[in-house]
C-alpha cells in the first residue's frame, strides 16, 4: 500500500514522500528536471516516441505545469508525470494524461502509481473535470480509467482500441452521446 505525506500545499511546491521514509518523493517538475525526464522517457518508450499518436495531441501546446511531476529516490529522478489540455465533448477542464514513465530499474516499487495517484489528486483539487490516457488498461484501470469506446469518444488518428481510455474526476461529466477528442489551445510553459 502507498501512503502520501503531504509536505506543502497542492498549488504550491509539493514534496510528498510515497511509502517508507527512504521511499520516493514527489515534487513539482521544475525546469531544471527537463533532459533527466527526455532521457527517462527515451529509456521507457524508445527515441521513436515523438510518433505515438498522443504526441500528436500535445504538439505545439504546453503542458499544464501545474499538474507536471517527478519521483526522486536519493535525489536522482526516476519517475515522470505530465499533463496537456485536452478538449473531450461534454467536459470544460479536460487533461490527456501522460508521458509517465519509471525507470526500469526501479519498477515495481510503486513509484508509477505514487505519480499518478498524486497527480490525479491534484487535477481533482485543481478542478479538472475529465482526464484521457492513451496506455495499457490493465495497469491504468486501477485509478479509474475506462475504455474511451464505453462514452463513444474517438480518437482523431487511428489507435489501438483498448489503450483509449478515460476517467471522470467528476461523475458523469462525460457527454455519453461520445464524440471527437481533440486537441486544446491553452496557455503555459513550454517543456
Ligand atoms: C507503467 C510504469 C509507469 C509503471 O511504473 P511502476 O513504478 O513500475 O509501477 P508500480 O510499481 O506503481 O505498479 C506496479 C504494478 O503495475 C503493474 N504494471 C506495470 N506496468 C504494467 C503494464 N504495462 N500493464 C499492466 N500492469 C502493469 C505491475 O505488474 C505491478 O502490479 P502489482 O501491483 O499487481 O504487483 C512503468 O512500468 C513504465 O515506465 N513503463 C514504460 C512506460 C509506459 O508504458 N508508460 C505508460 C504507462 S500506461
């Protein structure tokens, strides 16, 4: 089981420590944190991941910041959360989920869903209303996700049907007559 110990308020910077007193701590990213997150990600999805279709969805836009964060074991970073703007029918706050990734070496350990549990919370508080991933099922169905095709949502490109997948933060915020997902116009930092 994972316990959070919140050390700061959610807007502000946040260092929340996941399990044991030598476990991960979650914080913020900051922009100092970009090539370490570049290098883990290229570990995890391979340097072709620019052509994934959720890459698609997030190009030229920022990222929400605010909801961006990073796991450190002894001050080296091991695990990354990022969020987008997304436009999902229905929804006035929506999010697309992700890159998140963990370094292989340090899986298992719980720190992928230390990050999302924390981040997910946070888009909650935030008052976010609705997130998609684009991911595998069987791990992200843990914090709720379901498959986009259960709300008739599409997805602008061609995808992997069981890999669409959403959550509502808020219960029933979702148009059930479905519709296209589509990329958001928003302003903030570019990464
Ligand atoms: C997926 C990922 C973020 C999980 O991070 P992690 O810190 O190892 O995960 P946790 O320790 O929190 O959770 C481990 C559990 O998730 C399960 N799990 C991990 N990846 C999974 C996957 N792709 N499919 C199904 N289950 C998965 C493990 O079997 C384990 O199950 P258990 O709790 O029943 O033992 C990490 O493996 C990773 O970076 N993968 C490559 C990048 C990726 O695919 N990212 C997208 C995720 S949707």
């Amino acid at each position: 089981m994972i316990e959070f110990f919140h050390k700061g308020p959610i807007n502000g910077p946040v260092t929340t420590k996941a399990g044991p007193p030598n476990g991960p701590a979650i914080s913020q990213e900051g922009p100092a944190d970009g090539p370490a997150i570049e290098t883990l990600l290229d570990i995890a999805f391979g340097p072709e991941r620019h052509a994934r279709p959720s890459y698609a969805l997030r190009d030229g836009l920022a990222a929400t910041t605010e909801l961006c964060f990073v796991s450190r074991l002894e001050d080296v970073l091991v695990g990354t959360i990022r969020f987008w703007p997304l436009a999902i029918p229905g929804t006035g706050s929506a999010l697309l989920l992700g890159p998140t990734a963990v370094h292989p070496d340090h899986g298992g350990l719980g720190i992928g869903s230390g990050l999302i549990l924390h981040s997910l919370g946070a888009a909650r508080t935030q008052g976010h209303d609705a997130v998609v991933a684009i991911g595998d099922g069987q791990y992200l169905s843990r914090f709720g996700f379901h498959p986009a095709h259960k709300f008739a949502l599409e997805f602008p490109t061609p995808i992997e049907r069981g890999r669409f997948l959403v959550l509502e933060l808020v219960p029933g915020v979702v148009d059930h007559n479905g519709g296209l997902v589509a990329k958001a116009a928003k302003a903030g930092a570019e990464f």
